[in-house]
C-alpha cells in the first residue's frame, strides 16, 4: 500500500484504531499490519494524517543526542534514563549532579520514548524531553571501556518484562549498560581468561508516566529512580553498580549518602511549558556513610573460598561501612564427602594424595574461617551444600566406605541425628556449638533487614521445586539469594555471586561465575558489590 492509496474508509479506520483504549503497542502493531509497513513509516503516515504529532526522532532534541559523544577523558560516569514528554524527579536529578561534581563524573541521560494516551503531559506539541536533562540527554552507541559499551540507541519499551531478553550476543564479548526504567542486572558466560560480562538497566530520573493497561501498570510498579556509575580503574578494568533512589530523591552509593536539603513548593504543571512540578528550597548534601543495615556476602564455600576476597571485604568493605548484620551463604563446601565424586575412582585417588577426603579437617577449616565473622551479628543461611554432610550419612554404609578415617565422624553426627539434636542439620549444629552467638536458619526459615528476605538460600522454589530469581521475582517479598554464583537482578529479587575463586573445578566450559556481595543500606536501598582482580571501587 502507498500513502496515496489510501481511501476516506481506510482513514476512519486507522482513526478509530488509533483512538481505542488498546495499549499504544497493540494499536501500532495493528496499523503495521494495516499499512503492510514498519513502525517508522506506520508512525510518520499518522503524523501526515494529522492523527499523530511529531515522533521523537525527528525532533532536535532527539537529533543532537544521537550526536552527542561521550567523553573519555573522565574516569567515572553516571547514566540514567528519561522518558519523553514527562517531568523529571527534580530531586533526584540535583542529587545526581551533586554526586557527579562531588566524585569528578560526568552524566549522562538516555533518552526515553515512550507514548501514553493517557497521561496528562499528552497535550504537547512535540514529542520532547524535560528542558532539565537536555544538557545530559544521550541517544548514541560508545565504547566508554574496552570492555563496556553504553547502548543509548536501543529503544526498550518501559513496560517490557524483561528488558535484555534476547541482547546476550549484542554487544560481543563486552558488558553493556541499556537505558530502562526497571533495575536489571544479569551476567553473561564466557571463556576462561575474558573478562567477565555482564547486562544492566539504569533505573530512571523522571516519574512514573504509564497507560492504565495490565502492562502499564506493571511498569509503573516497576519503575526505579535510579542510575548505574562506572568507574573505569585503567585499560583492563572497570567497576560498576547500580544504585536506586528513595521516593524522595535521596540515595546511597557504597559510601556516600545524598539528600536533598530542604523543601520543596508545588506548582502547577503546564504541559510544555514546566515539566518539572515543583520548585525546590535547598541543596544537595553529600555525607559518608558510616553504616549499613546489612550485608549478604557470595557463597563462601570454606576451601574453595578466595582469601582475598574475605580480607578485601572484611578489612575495607566492613571496615568503612560497618554492618549492623552479615548474611553467609554455604560456608560448608562438602568436597571431602561430595556424592558428586563418590563413584568417581581416579577422583577419590586425588583427594587422598591432596588430603582433601578428610571430614573433620574440612570442618574444622570451616570453623576456624567463621572466626573472622564472631564480631559481627551473623546470620548462616542453610544451603544445599550443607546437605552434602546429612546426604552422606544417610547414604554411606561407614563399614564399606573407603575413607575410614571418617568413621568416628560417622558416629558422632549420625548419633546426633538418631537422638534428634541436630533438627536444622549437622552444620548448622556444629557451628552453634563453636559460635553460640550466630543464628543459623533452618531451610524454611524467614529473616528479613528491612523489606528483604535474607533466609533463602536460592535452590529451593516454591513446593519444593527448583529455585532460580525468575521464580522468585514473582513472589510478594524483595529477596537477597545466593546459589548460583552469578549476580543477578531482577527487579525486586537479588542474587549474589560467591567468595569462592572464580574456577573450581567444576564449572568448565563458559562460565558467569562473579565474585559478589549485596549491601543494604539505612534506607532499605540494597546495591551489588562485584569484585574485578580483587578490588571493588576507585574510591579510597
């Protein structure tokens, strides 16, 4: 069909489709197949019809972002991202360029296009941005690393559930950061040697500006202030977070805090005229924090762990931010009585030779590990791979098993389990009887800092099935877990990585293995940590 074509009855109709209460997708898609054309042409035929108004890439805002190049002189960047014909969170936004001049970054603002019929900013003339991020609003494809490159030219609905789905191979084997309104996070496998790689959204700076639809809603629940900051350390490494906003603009990034000053008056909204709908009193306050509710480290995994990593975390990460409590996941490794390798003759040979089959050698590693942990307030999640113990002794007949040097440790948990003294399990028994002080939790056990369960440990999945943070993001509670050694985020569910080194053994092939804590700040906001050769940040 040509635009020529088309006739009084097929103009009524594009109308009437237009004008229905369907979610503007639905009605674009409907007309592309109508059209037999794109949704480029699809969307400049309405405007040449008179039914649609300026779309987004024709405008000079639009035009001068997709120019804009964003400067490699700096070392560290926040990127955002902002929805067209929507005010911004002012708040947020003055905190932000606070933060920025206060650690040397430059910001970025990804530009947003997003059309809802309903909203009340619809009046504009022109599909624009807030006058306020213009100076930031960034629309282009870079490299800021060569290992990150910053994608502002993939257009992502702001209501898609899973806003990277389909975007592993996008930007080869280099990290990426897409601009999004919802706070996503997840790693990518490669080959041993590369540098790890990993996916994540920014989070926004302007409001919440969604259909009344199913999935607009679902958007608007969704929606994060936000941003993620990248600090480049030198050639080879970077480091990066994602950090979100409380309601009123004010948040924490490892170790600063930034509130907003003051007050605010509200004033009337003119569509495209004042975005901003407030005018505000006050300054940006930039503190240190000296403080946090709590943190979750990656799966430690005594004798497989990374001593680094421990004395890192322990000796500059708590040191600075001194946390209230300390979640640990799987502090039990088990490869002294794995079932993985029982069967596995040439195996056995190894750990005997490497005296790694030797139980209460293995626990007592453990043991003395969980030293460093006495002084804080420990909480010990139960972890699947503290039933390798309980496997092993309702598994093994100790006469015929061939390392007998485990026998008397045979006896001695076995008995306990006979006279039911161990009801969590052996390892959670054993660490309470050297640490009387620390809470250790039973596989069903609830414990929350704040809004996040932290009692999880992330294999286990509702009635018993398989754990994984797609199905825990559809539950009704924010959850920290551990597991799989991969970060992740996925809207209100955190995964942490491990503690352990980044190969084992076992993870052969392609691996998104990461070494990764989460931390919860005072104000309930929780950010991932991810440890690049050892370190974290370029902050001193």
């Amino acid at each position: 069909m040509k635009f020529s074509d088309l006739k009084e009855d097929d103009i009524l109709y594009v109308k009437r489709v237009y004008s229905s209460s369907a979610p503007y997708d639905e009605k674009i898609s409907s007309l592309m197949e109508f059209f037999g054309k794109g949704e480029r042409t699809t969307r400049t035929w309405l405007i040449k019809l008179g039914i649609k108004k300026t779309i987004a890439e024709d405008s000079p805002q639009f035009k001068a972002a997709k120019k804009k190049k964003i400067s490699k002189k700096l070392k560290r960047y926040l990127f955002t991202w902002a929805q067209n014909n929507t005010p911004v969170h002012e708040k947020f936004l003055r905190n932000m360029e606070a933060y920025a001049k206060e650690i040397g970054a430059e910001l970025y603002v990804i530009a947003g296009r997003y059309r809802n019929p309903t909203s009340v900013f619809e009046d504009i003339e022109f599909e624009e941005w807030n006058p306020r991020v213009l100076p930031y609003l960034y629309a282009g494809r870079q490299n800021i690393h060569k290992h990150l490159v910053v994608a502002g030219d993939v257009k992502i609905s702001p209501t898609a559930v899973n806003p990277m789905i389909s975007m592993e191979g996008f930007s080869g084997l280099e990290s990426s950061v897409f601009g999004h309104p919802k706070m996503q996070m997840q790693m990518v496998p490669v080959l041993e040697g590369r540098a790890p790689k990993m996916m994540m959204t920014t989070g926004a700076c302007t409001v919440e500006n969604y259909t009344d639809s199913k999935a607009g809603k679902k958007g608007e629940f969704h929606h994060s202030l936000g941003f993620v900051i990248v600090e480049v350390k030198n050639k080879n490494v970077f480091f990066t977070r994602q950090v979100t906003a409380t309601d009123d603009g004010n948040f924490n990034d490892l170790y600063y805090n930034v509130s907003f000053d003051g007050g605010n008056e509200k004033v009337e909204v003119i569509p495209g005229l004042n975005f901003v709908g407030e005018k505000l009193v006050g300054k940006s306050k930039i503190t240190k924090v000296k403080e946090i509710s709590g943190a979750v480290m990656g799966d430690i995994h005594f004798g497989e762990h990374d001593q680094n990593i421990i004395d890192t975390t322990l000796d500059v990460l708590f040191k600075k931010l001194k946390p209230k409590e300390v979640v640990l996941h799987d502090v039990f490794n088990g490869h002294s009585i794995s079932h993985h390798d029982r069967k596995d003759p040439f195996a056995q040979y190894h750990k005997e030779v490497d005296g790694r089959n030797d139980l209460k050698k293995e626990l007592d590693e453990m043991i003395e590990g969980l030293k460093a942990f006495e002084k804080y307030n420990t909480i010990i999640v139960r972890s699947n791979h503290d039933d390798f113990l309980d496997r092993w002794l309702r598994d093994v007949d100790w006469r015929k098993e061939s390392t007998m040097k485990n026998s008397m440790c045979y006896m001695d948990y076995a008995r306990l389990l006979l006279g039911r003294m161990a009801p969590k399990g052996i390892v959670p028994y054993l660490i309470n009887e050297a640490f009387p002080n620390m809470i250790t939790l039973g596989r069903s056990d609830s414990y929350k800092i704040h809004e996040w369960e932290v009692g999880q440990h992330g294999d286990v999945g509702a009635n018993g099935s398989r754990g994984a943070i797609n199905q825990y993001r559809r539950l009704n509670t924010k959850m920290i877990v551990g597991h799989s050694h991969s970060p992740g985020r996925k809207d209100g569910v955190i995964q942490v990585g491990t503690t352990t080194h980044l190969r084992v053994g076992y993870n052969i092939g392609p691996s998104s293995w990461l070494q990764s804590h989460s931390i919860i700040h005072l104000d309930g906001k929780a950010q991932q940590i991810h440890f690049i050769n050892g370190e974290f940040t370029t902050f001193e």
